[in-house]
C-alpha cells in the first residue's frame, strides 16, 4: 500500500514541484505547496501576500503563523480528504509541532537529496509558468517552444528568487532551520531517504518505492 499523506522535504530546487506534478496524477492527491499559495497570494494582492513579500524576495522564511494558517485551511478543502503531497512544508520545528497540534497526520516524509552545486545550476536555469506554475529548465527540461508551457501555453518566467544572491540565502536558511526536520521526522519513523541527482523519471521511481507503507 502506498502512503498517500506526504511531506516531500528537501532543500530549493530538489525537484519537489517538478517530481509532486507526476505525483498528483499517479497518486490522485493534491499538491500543497506553500511556495506556490504564497505567490498566488500576492499575485492576488492579499493582506498574507503583501505580508510574504518581503521575507520571500529575501530568501528568508515567512512567519510560521501565516503558514500554518494557510495550509490548514487548504488541508480543510474536499480534495485534500484522502491525502495530500505538503511540498514545503513545514519547514521549521515550530511548522511541525504546529501539524500535529491541529491533527494532520502524516504517513511518510521523503527526503530528497541533491548536493549544493546541483541545486545552484538547477535553480538559475528554471522557467515556471505564469499560469499553471508547472516547472521548466532551460537545460534539462526546456518548453517545446520557447517562453511558452508545454501543459498549458502559459508564459514562463524566471522566479524573482532565482537570482544567484537570492539562491544562497534560500540554501543557508535551509540549512539552518529546516534541515533538523530531516532528523525530527527520523525519530518517528516515518523518514526515506531518496537520491535527488539522478534523471527525473529516476528519481520519481525512487519516491515511489519510498512511499511503500
Ligand atoms: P518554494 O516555492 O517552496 O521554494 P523552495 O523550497 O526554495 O523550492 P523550489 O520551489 O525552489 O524547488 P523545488 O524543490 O520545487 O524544485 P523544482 O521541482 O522546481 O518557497 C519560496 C519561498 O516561499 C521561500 O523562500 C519562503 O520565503 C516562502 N515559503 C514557502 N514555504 C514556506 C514555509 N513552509 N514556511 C515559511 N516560508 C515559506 O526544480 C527546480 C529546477 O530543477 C527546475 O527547473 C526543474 O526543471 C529542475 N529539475 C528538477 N528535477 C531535476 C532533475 N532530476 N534533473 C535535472 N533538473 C531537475
Ligand atoms: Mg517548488
């Protein structure tokens, strides 16, 4: 039997958003990416967005009440009821304490592996979509054509994030403060650790065996 409620951990670029698209289909849960609600909380221009902005552009973490927050009234939604994939989520002790006051059970924590190098190169060459936010890379994933989604047509665009200065404090804030979930969820159990490196569809038949219940 496969866990169906799912943390992927991992630090910026790991490939969380690239490896949760083909999880979602396979697995028919939804992905919850706080990344991914935090932008489209600003893109909409809402008190959360305003408040995310700054610690966003920075690299820095937004505060842990905010997030928590949102993900559970995302987790509130019916499509959520039968599982869900959090990527990015949580990313601080306080993250997790906070998921198991509020009942939100987890059944595998996957930690996805990819050394520092990698992640610098695979993090400067992304194109997201505008629309759908699907991932792209110029290099190891490029759109079929150029500035255009392969799912959907939408425009893609570099994150703000992206930017080399951006990219090294995204990896130290990592480091220092969600990191030590990788040895939080061991305790329970519940961790695998999985290669990130390797070819996508490699590493997405690695999550799959991790996922084994
Ligand atoms: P978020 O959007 O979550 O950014 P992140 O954690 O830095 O992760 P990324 O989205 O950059 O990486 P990914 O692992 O999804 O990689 P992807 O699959 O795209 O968060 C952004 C900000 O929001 C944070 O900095 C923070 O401010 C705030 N925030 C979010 N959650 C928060 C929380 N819980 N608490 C507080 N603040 C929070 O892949 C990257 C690239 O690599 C792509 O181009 C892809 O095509 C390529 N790629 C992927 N896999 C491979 C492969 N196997 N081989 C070659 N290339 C690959
Ligand atoms: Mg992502």
């Amino acid at each position: 039997m496969k866990a169906k409620r799912l943390i992927l951990l991992g630090p910026p670029g790991a490939g969380k958003g690239t490896q949760s698209e083909r999880l979602v289909v396979d697995l028919g849960i939804p992905q919850v990416s706080t990344g991914d609600l935090l932008r489209a909380a600003r893109k909409a221009g809402t008190d959360l967005g305003n408040q995310a902005k700054d610690f966003m552009d920075a690299g820095k973490l937004v505060p842990d009440e905010l997030v928590v927050a949102l993900v559970e009234a995302r987790l509130r939604e019916d499509d959520a009821q039968v599982g869900y994939i959090l990527d990015g989520f949580p990313r601080t002790e306080a993250q997790a304490e906070a998921m198991t006051q509020r009942d939100i059970r987890i059944e595998r924590v996957v930690n996805l592996q990819v050394p520092n190098e990698k992640l610098i190169g695979r993090l400067s060459g992304r194109r997201v979509c505008r629309e759908c936010g699907a991932s792209f890379h110029v290099q190891f994933k490029p759109t079929k054509v150029e500035d255009a989604c392969d799912k959907c047509g939408g425009e893609t665009y570099q994150r703000k994030d992206d930017s080399p200065a951006v990219i090294a404090q995204r990896l130290e804030t990592f480091a220092a403060q969600t990191a030590p979930l990788i040895a939080y969820y061991d305790r329970f159990g519940l961790l695998r650790h999985v290669d990130g490196q390797g070819a996508m569809g490699d590493v997405y038949e690695g999550i799959v065996a991790a996922l084994e219940v």
